[in-house]
C-alpha cells in the first residue's frame, strides 16, 4: 500500500509541472485570439470608411467632403478621429473628370493591449484600406 500512496504524490506533481509548462502558451493563444479580433474588427471599419469615402468621390464630392464622410462615419463607429488618416487621390477636384478614377486610403493605428502580442506585431499596429471608384458625372 504504500509504493502505491507514493506513486499517486508523483503523479500529483508532474501534473502541476506539465500545467506549468503549458499554461504560458495557452494565455498567448487566448491573448492572440482576442487581439486577432480586435484587429479584424478596425479592419473591417476602416475598409467601410475608405469605400464610404471613394463613393462620396465618386459621385462628385470635394476632398473636405470626403474626409468629412470618413470622419463622421468613423466617429459613428466609435474609432478616435485625432488618429485618423485619410488619403485622397486625386488631390484635386478639378483633375476628377468624369470616367477617371478617385482613390482613398484610411489608415489608423490600434493599440495593441496584451504585452507579448503587442512586442510580436509591433504596437500600435496600423491598419489600412485602399478603395479606388470610377468617378460618375
């Protein structure tokens, strides 16, 4: 009986060590997991924003009423527009004729909060969208 009571007290122990051993990488997957939505989620925004703002100049809207779209559409989404940058190519109305082509680019940097994951991909990962339309008369 004995060498048995002794077996079960090994074994407590090397469960404890093997828990010790994987419970740093299961707190990182669980830390990826979730900064991986997170990013996803901006992504996701940014990407509504840039078309937002390729369609307004798309139909014949100026580049402040470009970034306005964008800037109110990303405040609607809970998105800090101090952070946020929009691109507008052509830079001008006038060079926008008809047939040619608009771009806008948002990009805007998320804050990563898990230490690891944010030291790994680089913190604050910036997330950017491209959209290019067809300019309308």
């Amino acid at each position: 009986m004995l060498w048995f009571h002794d077996f079960r007290k090994t074994q407590r122990g090397q469960a404890v060590v093997e828990m010790a051993l994987v419970l740093p990488v299961l707190i990182l997957l669980v830390f990826g997991i979730v900064e991986f939505g997170r990013v996803l989620h901006t992504y996701m925004i940014v990407t509504d924003l840039s078309r937002e703002g390729a369609r307004k100049g798309a139909v014949g809207g100026t580049d402040s009423e470009i970034v306005t779209t964008v800037e109110n559409n990303a405040s609607a989404a809970g998105l800090d527009i101090a952070n946020l940058t929009v691109n507008v190519t052509p830079a001008s109305m006038a060079k926008r004729a008809r047939g040619t082509s608009v771009s806008v680019t948002v990009s805007f940097p998320v804050e990563i909060i898990a230490p690891v994951i944010g030291n790994i991909i680089g913190n604050p990962y910036t997330v950017t969208s491209h959209t290019t339309m067809r300019v309308e008369g």
